[in-house]
C-alpha cells in the first residue's frame, strides 16, 4: 500500500494547506468500508476550490487507490452533522502518515472524547430527525399505509439508535447497531423484534408504537435540550427567526414537526402577537418557564 500511496500525498506534505494524510486500508470482512478499494488516501486541507475532490488510481499491480481531498470546513460539517459517516470512520480508524502540528490527532481525540457541546447539538439534531420519522411512521399506519409506516419506523428506531449512543458519551459508528446492543439492548431488542417477529405487519407496528413511546417520551429535555436552551435567549421566537438562526439551522428540516411535539409535551407555549388584521394573530413560541 506504501509504495502506491507515497507519491500521491508526499509533495502535499510540504504545502502549508495540508493539515493532514490518512490511509485506510481495505477490510477483507467488509470491502464497502473502502468501497471496494484496496485503500483509501484521505488528504485535509485548509481551503480549496471544490471542498471535496476525489481521484481514482490503480497501479501496474492492479492495487487501487482513492484519494480524498477535503477542506476542513466541509470535514467539521460532515463531524457535526454526521451526514458522512465513511469519511467520519476514515477519520477515526485511519492511520495518521502526516500530521501538521497534531491537527489530526487532536480531531482524533475529539472524537473519542466527544466534547459536551457537540454532543449537545447532536443530540437534538438526531431528536428532531427521530420525531419527524415517528410521526409521519404514525400517521401512515393510522391511515392504513403500513409498509411507507414500515419504512419510516425502521429510521426512527436507527435514530432513538444514535441518539442513545450520543447520550452515553460516544461516537456514532457505521456498525451502531453493534454499539446499541451493548449499550441499550432495549432499542436493540426494538429493532430485532420488528424484522424478525412472527406476527403480521401491522401488529408488530402496533406493538412497536407502544413499546418506544416511553422511550421517546423518557429523552425529550434531553433530546430537545439544544433547541430549549437556545430559546430560553430571548421571550418568544417566530418560526422565521428560529430557522434563522446559525445553529438551528442544521436540523431546521424538521423543526416544524420538533415545536409541534415540544407543544405537546407542554414544554414549549404558543404566544399569540396580534396582526394588523382584525383577529389575526402571529403565532409565537416560548419556552416554558421553570
């Protein structure tokens, strides 16, 4: 692997846009981790063009190789947002063959070590995804529609997944049902029970429904605690100011559905601001006071 990865990232080295080369080599379990390359070069940089450039080499071996360019700024993206997990694991589990003042170490450390704010926003991006597939899961099998219920409860049990492996400290892996079978076997047990159960479609989503009601119920202050906290800023926020804002933005997708459930939940109040128009009121949102 060397001897084909050393000519493509060692004139980068000595560019001080380079932050960091890591190699990951091929799984012979598990070929898609490299996506069926015998290895991977990801190279991150500070600022480029294009914030993620890939390239694809074979050498007179047929030993194959793809190169990843990425900026730093699209890398902490992917890191908070976790809508890149490959390149996350890359960064996790690949071997460090140049490090500019420890950069990458550091991102390494981060990443096991999951400081609180970033678990904090990540919590409740997971959240909001989670309610959104809940209950638009519920509203399909309410009206019948039980495999589009099927599909939108198998992503909002991966999410209560993640968010269960983000609330006990960790990092999200691409095997997390893995992580949450020794974490929480209960939400294993969730998912294991709906693909494998004997009983029909609609009475193992009938009987699913029940079981992670609580489960959901039981991690909303903390799932929402983000979205809250951020809130508390100011007396009332329009929904215009909230999506906004430069954090909310990254789960503003599905804030919508989040506020109406945090309604419910009486942990948000609906203030009513009146319009210029006779019995026409703006529709606000406030935290409720402690």
């Amino acid at each position: 692997m060397e001897d084909l990865l050393r000519p493509l990232y060692q004139e980068r080295t000595s560019q001080q846009n380079t932050l960091g080369v890591l190699a990951i080599q091929k799984n012979e379990q598990n070929r898609a981790f490299t996506e069926n390359f015998d290895s991977i070069l990801l190279i991150i940089v500070k600022e480029a063009e294009e914030a993620v450039f890939i390239k694809h080499y074979v050498d007179w071996n047929e030993e194959t190789a793809s190169m990843y360019i990425v900026t730093e700024a699209q890398l902490k993206e992917w890191l908070l947002l976790g809508t890149n997990r490959k390149v996350i694991e890359w960064l996790y589990h690949g071997r460090i063959l140049f490090d500019r003042n420890e950069y990458v170490q550091e991102l390494k450390t981060e990443m096991r070590d999951f400081p609180f704010y970033g678990r904090k926003i990540k919590m409740t991006i997971e959240f909001a995804k989670l309610i959104k597939r809940y209950t638009d899961g519920k509203a399909f099998f309410n009206d019948a529609h039980f495999l589009d219920a099927y599909n939108h409860v198998m992503h909002s049990l991966h999410h209560l997944a993640r968010l269960s492996v983000i609330e006990n400290g960790f990092y999200p892996e691409l095997t997390v049902w893995n992580q949450v079978r020794h974490i929480e076997p209960g939400i294993y047990k969730l998912y294991e029970e709906l693909l494998t159960s004997d009983e029909n479609l609609q009475k193992r989503l009938e009987l699913l429904f029940l079981a992670s009601e609580f489960l959901i119920h039981s991690r909303t202050e903390r799932g929402a605690d983000h979205l809250l906290t951020l809130m508390k800023e100011k007396e009332w926020w329009s929904i215009s100011e909230l999506l906004k804002h430069e954090e909310v933005m990254h789960y503003a997708v599905d804030i919508v559905t989040l506020m109406e459930y945090l309604i419910d939940r009486q942990l948000v109040h609906v203030v009513s601001v009146q319009t210029k128009g006779q019995g026409i009121f703006h529709r606000h949102y406030q935290v409720k006071k402690d």
